[in-house]
C-alpha cells in the first residue's frame, strides 16, 4: 500500500502550527478524536465533506509515528 503521510502537512500560521489534513483547517487532532469517539466514516464524511478516504488512512498512519 502506498504511504499517504504526504497528505499531513503543517504550516506556520494555520491552526497555530498543528499538522493539519492538506493544508485545511482541520487537524490530526480533530479527526482523530472523532475516530477515538466511534465515528464512522461516513458520519466524519458528512460532517467534513471535503475529505477523502486517503485522508483518514493518512492521519492513522501519522499517527503511528
């Protein structure tokens, strides 16, 4: 499987530094505590439509480092 880490990307000034999901303004942080809270993909879907499935793969791979 290819890495999707490239997707995670932090930039000075957004989210005061915190890696973020391609340069939005939601964080590593934020969809993994949904993740956490038993969401399903869907529903993280519905609630950040602009998402997509590598974004997920992404930050749990980020994660794990």
């Amino acid at each position: 499987m290819k890495s999707q880490i490239d997707r995670i990307m932090v930039i000075p000034g957004l989210c005061n530094g915190k890696p973020t999901i391609r340069g939005n303004r939601l964080t590593v942080h934020t969809l993994l505590s949904h993740l956490a809270a038993g969401e399903t993909e869907k529903e993280i879907f519905e609630s950040f439509p602009f998402l997509e499935k590598e974004d997920i793969t992404a930050v749990l791979e980020y994660s794990k480092e």
